[in-house]
C-alpha cells in the first residue's frame, strides 16, 4: 500500500497514512489513494461501517405486535442479514437473522410470528431472538447456553426512524444528537414514506467522493444552475458538530420556506433546505415539503448505490424550492463525482487543499475518516 508525504514527518506518515491536519488553513486532504487502493476499501467496512450508525426503515415497517421485518444491513457491502421484530409486549428487538445451528437464514420475508422457526432442521427462537427448542437434541451436553441464542443487534431510533450499528464506536445520539434537536419541532410521526418519490442511483465513483461533494455548498453555482437560482448562495452556511454536521440553504425568497417556530435557532431567516450529514454516510435532507433521506453504499472502491427515500409531509410544496428537482440535482452530482473518480486515479494528483471559507464539512469528514481508520 502506497503512503503519501504531506506536511508531517516521515516517521508520522508510516504510523498514520491517511493524517489530515486539523488546521484547515495547513491542511491538505485525504491522499488519492484512499479513494483507489482495494485495501482502504476492504479496511473500511471495519474501521468505519460497522461501528457507525447506520438508517434502516421507520417503524412503520414493525407497527404490529408480532410483526417480523428481514433486511440486509448495506447489502452486497457489509452484507449482515438482520430481523427486526416487534414482540406480543410491544417492544422492538433487532437481532441476527442466522440460525444458531446451521448458519441458516430465518427469515425471508416480513411476516407475523409469535416465534420463528428456522426451516432447515426446526430451531426455534421467541421474537426477542432467545432460544426456546430444538428437536431431536436430546443428549447434547451443555445444551442450550447463551450462544444458543440469536444474538442481539444495537439499534436505537430517533422519533419513527430506526438506525442499528453492528459494534457501535459510541452513542446514536452523538452521531444524531443535533439533528434531533434542531428538528424537534417537526411532526415526523406524520411523514409519510412515498415509494412514487424514491429511488436508487449507481454512481461509478467512490462513496467518499460522492459524500463530500455532498458537504461543501462551493459547487453549487458551477454545477447547480437551477438550484442555484433558490439558493442564496453568500448565506449559504455550514456548522460542525462531533460526527455530523448541517449545511443551511437560505431561500432568495420568503416563498418556499420553513415556517419556523420562534424557539428556533433558526427563527426570522428564510430557511429553504437543512442539510443533515450523519457520518459517515447518511444524508438527511429536510425541505418544507418533507424529508429525503439519502443512503451511501459502498458496492466497489468505484461503484456506489445511493438510495433516496421520500417522507412527504406537505404534498403541496412538492413541486418548489430547494427539495424541488431532486432528480436533476442528483444526475448532475454524478457527473462531476464520476469525473473526479477518473481524475484521482492520474499519477499526477495525490492530494489537495481546502477552502477554509466553504469547504469545512468535507474537511471535516476526512478528519474523521482519518480518526476512524487509524483507530
């Protein structure tokens, strides 16, 4: 694995390769490397993924005691097949989808159970995934034991949306705790999911070059023509926060915008979009109609699936403002990011500054990236 010299001594570079200074002024960013090397790739789903804080549905999809939703936590990337259950007590459990016995999986399809029995040789769990029978096992020493049971996944939700980690590096507050905060005043139990307004994109870049684009408003008047023309540009603003951060689109207009309460932060500024970034891959965008929420998936070190999935509050505001043209704004992003993954792979580049006037969020993002993979 190549290991690039920046303005650190050598000896640093051997122990840290991926160091960024904390200094934007004196920074340069993440070397082109991480972005091309299989190995950074690989180290990734461990370093980074599984011990962050990741979106999987609303509770919608588990709103009936009883209930049982499989999914696949960032599938064909982590790969990890998970059940999320609601029990005949009403609480929710998140817990492996892999029989204890054979390695099978359970279950494949949502359902309503009041248990779940593996269909290979009859194992059979109660919702909270702890073991309850296991026929022709007579004889079988020290059976069952704590490994018997399927074991139990951290989740945590903020309001209806649900977000599990497989080895959490801390609290889903500390990854979210802003955003809920900031957006407390919103009734989001009466967003809606709307299949007609999501979809997935394949981007042939890496998911890190496709997230910070997403972090640094500075393209907007090159790349965005037309959400350029509802943005105030100059008002464009970002803050910082422990593992995310918000990028505030100011309206030109007083039309097309929150209505805020007075408590807010916020209040009196004609705000038309909040950008939430959850590190290191989540992208909560909230305009007056409602909220898309955008995952990043790793597929290869240059393809990456982003799925956008739409909570419309207000189907009026649909059609206006920021949140208007998502689709365009998307295909445009692609292209530039897509050009970026062919121009970072030239022998000619390695690594490059920040702005520190617009571009603190993506400066930020390879700070942490950098804290992750050296951990």
């Amino acid at each position: 694995m190549p290991y690039y010299i920046c303005s650190v001594n050598t000896a640093h570079i051997i122990m840290n390769p991926l160091f960024v200074n904390r200094d934007i002024s004196e920074a340069e960013t993440l070397p082109s490397a991480f972005y091309t090397d299989e190995n950074y790739f690989k180290l990734s789903k461990d370093k980074i993924f599984s011990r962050s804080w990741q979106y999987v549905c609303d509770t919608d999809k588990i709103r009936i005691p009883g209930q049982v939703y499989p999914f696949t936590l960032l599938e064909n990337f982590l790969d990890e097949p998970l059940i999320l259950t609601r029990d005949k007590n009403d609480r929710i459990s998140c817990i492996s989808n892999v029989c204890t016995h054979r390695g099978n999986i359970l279950v494949e399809g949502t359902c309503i159970e009041n248990n779940i029995v593996c269909r290979y040789h009859g194992r059979k769990f109660d919702l909270t995934g702890k073991f309850v029978s296991m026929p022709e096992f007579s004889g079988v020493k020290n059976f069952p034991s704590e490994k018997d049971n399927l074991p139990v996944i951290r989740f945590s939700n903020w309001e209806k949306f649900i977000f599990v980690s497989l080895n959490p590096h801390t609290l889903m507050q500390k990854f979210t705790g802003e955003m809920c905060f900031r957006m407390s005043w919103l009734p989001l139990n009466e967003f809606k999911f709307d299949a007609s307004h999501s979809r997935d994109y394949l981007v042939k870049a890496h998911w890190a070059l496709y997230c910070e684009n997403y972090l640094e408003g500075f393209h907007i008047p090159y790349v965005h023509n037309s959400l350029n023309s509802v943005l105030d540009y100059p008002g464009y603003r970002t803050e910082l926060f422990e593992y995310s951060s918000l990028q505030t689109g100011i309206g030109k207009g007083g039309e097309d915008c929150f209505e805020l309460p007075a408590d807010s932060p916020d209040y009196g500024l004609n705000v038309s979009a909040y950008y939430f970034w959850i590190f290191p891959n989540l992208m909560f965008n909230f305009y007056p109609w409602g909220l898309s929420v955008n995952i990043v998936t790793p597929l290869k070190k240059d393809l990456t699936k982003v799925s956008f999935l739409a909570y419309v509050w207000k189907d009026s505001k649909l059609g206006s403002g920021a949140g208007s043209g998502l689709d365009k704004v998307e295909r445009e992003d692609e292209a530039i990011v897509e050009n970026v993954q062919k121009g970072i792979k030239s022998l000619s580049y390695n690594r490059g500054r920040y702005s520190v006037k617009r571009e603190t969020g993506t400066h930020h993002f390879h700070c942490l990236i950098s804290d992750f993979m050296n951990a």
